[in-house]
C-alpha cells in the first residue's frame, strides 16, 4: 500500500476528520490517479485512507479514518447504502432528490440527485472516477433502479486532471423527464440542464416563497437569473398576479415558459426577458418601476476564496438595485451559491447594498439547500447556497 506522509503540524484538520489534503501539506509520498494511499503523520502515525489525484490541490480527499476499513466495493456498498438510507429521514415533498452529496456522505467528488426512476451521477474527482463501476453498481443496488446516466462534464474536473464525460452508464431512458415538487411540476432535462438537470438545492426556497405569495398577496413579482422558472412557477402557484423572469439564455426561457403552461398557469400572468440583469436591473430603475417581491438567485460569482472580493461586488451591485427596485413592504429573496462566499460575509455585503440603496429592511429568514443537501459537524465547505429574506421597511 503506497502512502504520503503529511508534514509537522498539518494533521490537525484530519485529526479533526476534515477529508481534504492540500499539496502543500504533504512532505512526502504519492499514488496514482485514484490510487488509495495511507495518510501519515510526520511521525508516521496512521491518519486514514484517502483517494490521491496527483493533478489537484487537493491532493488526496479522505475515505475513512478507521485504519481496519479496507476501501473496496463492499465500502462503496456501504457508503451508498447508507446515504440512500439518510434520505428517507428527511421531509423531501419531492419524487427528485439528492440522494449522495459528496463529502457530506463521506464519498468526496460524488454527486447522485433521483429523478423519478432515473439516477444521475456526477463524478468530480480522480477516487470516485477510479471507482466509478462499483460505485455505480452500488447505487443501482441501494434504490432498486436500473437507470443511472452521468453528467460528468463539469469543468472541475480539469482540477483532477480527468476529461467531461456524459451519456447513460447503467441502462437506458428518457432525458425529458418531469419532476414533481410540493404542489407543482416542473420538466427538466437530465442530458442538458445544469447541474444533473435542475437545482433541486433551492427545492424548500421555492415553497417559502410561494407561501409569501399566498400571505403577501404579490401583484408584480421580479425573477432574476430564472433559468427554468422555478421561482417563477412557485410564486404564480401562490397567487401572485404577474412574474416578469429575466435570464440570458433563450432555450433556458423557453423552458420556463413551458413550465408555466405545464401547471396550467395563463401565459398572460408571466412575462419572460432574454436579457443581461444588471442591465436589465437599472432599466427598470429609470422606467420608475417597482416590485412587490424580488428573487436574486445568480450563478456562482465566486468558485473558491480567491475570486470573494471581485464576487462581493457583484452579489453588493445586484442587490443595491434590487432594493432600489422594492415597494415598501416588499420582499427580497437574494442568495449566494459561491463556496467562497461564507454566510456571514454575505449578510454583510447585502447589509452593505441596503444602505447604498438608502433602504433599511427586516431579515425573516436566513435560507440554505434542501436538507438533501446536508452540511456536515466535520465539513462545513458543505454549506455553499447562503439566502436572506428581507422584507423592506
């Protein structure tokens, strides 16, 4: 069994069972792409076991830390298992859920959402990849389905050294499908959409913000960044009398607009633009326009630590315009998915957008992923979508 061993002093976070090693913390040894190495300590004392990619910063991603655990397909089988098992613990009013997140489940660089009877999986790093046939075998065993497709085309994995890959990898089926969520559909397409087809992370955020729909009464609804129109279906299911959904992709449009006439919604009560919004933002500013409730769900500004300050000032630029844009007593759903990005900086950048916007308003809610979606004791990284609600004084 090859190993590495770490230098003085940079146990500590494995000590703390955080699975990742950094490059710069190993002194010494290596393995191959997916290899399982044993991970010492500068005195040699046992560590765990972990996947090494010798292409990543993160050189090595941790298994186990139980030195009798052998690392083969019975502990896929397990891992799955049990992280399947989770699932049916949690309150998902959904037939599309996340059934392993990664770390979360103590299997880093894996990412398998349910669609209905459809696995889709997405391999992110060089020791799930190695592992892929019994990985894949191992969920199809844990659900009792046959369909697993993957989506293995995210540009993380050019961080590992390993090239996109999608297309069926157990079984054969529709890539159209259509999700049921709380009280509404939604189609989604597992070949094509984000992610593995839709942000099911945002499942609970949809229904809050139909139940302020519903309690509010919304007459103008704003919804930003919309993709497929999620938030879009959610606030008309609450009654609100118009939404006018922004994005700058026409196919992703075009779906939206099919999701609304999906839940038998009159096309009159939405309004879709294929349009920058920040741009768009300020257009509205100047046209005089207001807003009762407003949904800020952009892509990821910032991927890592590193990007957080130029991403500050984006995620601080659309909301300042947000506030701009919301009648008083209106409300505002604004979110961050950027893992650079922590809770507690982003309440400070949308504090900081308020008071140039000259508005002041009360925080409701403080909003995260679905509960499928966990954040972990020992992996806080986990906790990557931050939200507020903030109602407007």
């Amino acid at each position: 069994m090859k190993a590495i061993r770490l230098r003085a002093g940079k146990e500590r976070s494995l000590l703390r069972r955080h699975p990742w090693i950094f490059e710069s913390a190993i002194a010494k040894g290596g393995g191959d792409s997916g290899e399982t190495v044993r991970v010492e300590s500068d005195q040699g004392h046992f560590l765990g076991w972990a996947a090494f990619s010798p292409a990543s910063k993160i050189r090595a991603r941790v298994w186990s830390f139980d030195e009798a655990q052998r690392i083969d397909a019975g502990f896929f089988n397990a891992a799955c298992a049990s992280a399947v098992r989770a699932r049916t613990r949690f309150d998902i009013q959904s037939n599309a859920m996340r059934l392993v997140h990664g770390e979360s489940d103590g299997l880093p660089g894996l990412i398998v959402d349910r669609y209905g009877d459809t696995l889709v999986a997405q391999f992110t790093s060089s020791g799930v990849e190695r592992w892929k046939g019994q990985i894949a075998d191992a969920l199809l065993a844990a659900t009792g389905l046959t369909k697993l497709y993957e989506r293995s085309d995210a540009s993380s994995r050019a961080l590992e050294g390993l090239p996109e890959v999608a297309g069926w990898l157990r079984g054969e089926g529709e890539v159209e499908l259509i999700l049921r969520e709380h009280d509404w559909q939604l189609a989604v397409n597992i070949a094509e959409g984000h992610k593995t087809g839709f942000y099911l992370d945002q499942r609970d955020s949809r229904k809050r913000f139909s139940d302020y729909a519903r309690r509010l009464t919304f007459e103008r609804v704003l919804n930003c960044y919309c993709y497929t129109g999620g938030f879009t279906v959610a606030a008309l299911h609450g009654g609100a009398a118009h939404v006018t959904s922004i994005d700058s992709s026409g196919p992703a449009l075009e779906k939206a607009a099919a999701n609304v006439a999906l839940n038998g919604f009159a096309a009159s009560r939405a309004t879709f633009m294929d349009a920058d919004v920040n741009a768009s933002l300020r257009q509205f500013i100047e046209q005089g326009r207001g807003f009762d409730a407003i949904v800020l769900d952009p892509p990821k500004f910032a991927p890592t630590v590193a990007h957080a300050e130029r991403a500050a000032r984006a995620y601080k630029d659309i909301n300042r315009l947000a506030f701009k844009l919301l009648e008083p007593g209106g409300v505002l759903f604004t979110y961050s998915c950027s893992g650079g990005i922590s809770a507690d900086l982003f309440h400070k950048i949308v504090a900081s957008a308020g008071c140039d916007a000259g508005v002041d308003g009360y925080i409701h809610e403080r909003m995260g992923g679905a509960p499928d979606h966990p954040m972990t004791v020992n992996f806080p990284e986990g906790e990557y979508l931050k939200g507020l609600v903030v109602m407007r004084k």
